[in-house]
C-alpha cells in the first residue's frame, strides 16, 4: 500500500508541475543549497517519497514557450535611457530573476513534516506548490511572474535561452539574436539578463566592444559596452 499512495503523490506532482527540470546541462546544474538528500524546511527528515518533488537541478526549459522573454518596449528616435526599466525598477529587482533552488525547494517541502500520513502529506505538497507559485521569482516558466517592461531605442528583443545563456536582438534586424556567453545554469544567467534590465540605457550596455576580433575605440567604457564585455562570446560573434 506504502507504494501505491507514493505512486500517487507523483501523479499529482507531475500534474501540478512539481517533478523539477530534466537531466542537467552538462552536469553543471546540480543542487546547490537549500534541500540535500533528506532535510526539510525546520529540520527533521523527509517521509518515503518526498524528495522526489525537490527540484535536483535548475531548470533547461521553459513553458509554454522554448525560451525565457522579457518584454522590450522599442522606442525610435532620440535615445530614452530605460524609461521603463526605470518605472518597473523595484519589479525589476525582485522578479526579473529566476528563483534559486533553496528558494523553490523550502517553499514546496515548507509543510511538510516527519510522520505524516498520505493524506496530510497530499495537502502540505498542495499548500507547498500553491505558496511557490506566489514567488515573484520566475522558475520554469517562458515570462516573467510580475509583469513589467524595460524601453530602448536601439535594443527590441531579450531572451534567456534554455542552455543559459542571454540573446539580444537589436531593432535594426530583430528577428536576427546575437548570442551571449553560457553560464553555469540557467539561474546565474537570469542575474546576468537582470543585470541588463536594470542599465541605464540596454542600448550602450549592450553595444558591442569589439568587430571581427577588432577593440572600438570608446572614450568611456564604463558607462558604453561594460555589459557586452562581461558577456561577449568569441564563439557567437557575427
């Protein structure tokens, strides 16, 4: 019987989207905090079966769509400096990144507790699932939770991409993606893109710093390219 309810219980994970990300990129996106191998939320153990709903690994895929969008609001002309970026700065910070696992796995396992029956154990991972999807921090999902926008004139697209990595797309060919360097998981490069979000101007940030393995000239730097250099892939330049 012991089997059946943990057959059960993994039904109901699957339904509700609890069984986590498939196999890792390249065995780079392991567990690194919150649950490892048994602990809850408060100490104590799991009961048989509950740590097949903790997250093992960050997310390689998005739904319903193929990759992570943020919503970028073109604005031709004269230069607009992130207007909206700016509006939306506190939204920005606190959803434009994807949760951590210790931040998805405490939430989901929060109520549950040693000696549980199948029943109470159902509802904990039912109050749990319903708790992580309150989080402003995204997790598997193809758009934000909160929706806000960031402005450029010069920048129409930005996307995280389910192998890690950020892509751009600028307004003069935005159906072409210029891609950016691959993080260790998908979690460290949404801190990347809200990063981005967050500049002063994505335009300036973004611009790249060298062309056919050649430096550009930029009298400063620091406030023109300093994104791009931090990201710039030698493998993806057009």
């Amino acid at each position: 019987m012991a089997a059946e309810w943990i057959k059960d219980i993994l039904r109901l994970a699957m339904a509700v989207g609890l069984a986590g990300a498939r196999a890792p990129m390249g065995g780079a996106s392991m567990l690194t905090g919150g649950f490892a191998g048994g602990g809850i939320p408060g100490g104590g153990s799991l009961p048989p079966g509950a740590d097949e709903f903790a997250a093992k690994q960050y997310p390689n895929e998005f739904a319903p769509d193929y990759n992570h969008m943020y919503k970028v609001v073109n604005i031709p002309g004269a230069p607009n400096f992130n207007q909206h970026g700016k509006a939306d700065a506190a939204t920005i910070r606190e959803a434009g990144r994807m949760q951590t696992i210790k931040e998805h796995n405490d939430t989901l396992l929060k109520y549950i507790r040693p000696g549980m029956t199948p029943r109470q154990m159902r509802d904990a991972l039912n109050r749990g699932a319903e708790e992580e999807k309150r989080l402003p921090q995204f997790w598997n999902e193809s758009k934000s939770r909160r929706p806000f926008s960031v402005s450029s004139s010069a920048v129409a697209g930005i996307r995280l991409t389910p192998d890690a990595r950020i892509e751009v797309a600028w307004a003069s060919k935005p159906n072409q993606w210029y891609t950016f360097k691959q993080y260790e998981d998908t979690q460290k490069a949404s801190l990347a893109a809200q990063e981005l979000l967050q500049a002063d101007s994505i335009g300036r940030a973004v611009m790249p710093y060298q062309r056919n393995g050649k430096l550009l000239n930029f009298k400063d730097p620091s406030s023109v390219t300093w994104w791009n250099r931090k990201n710039y892939d030698a493998a993806f330049a057009k």
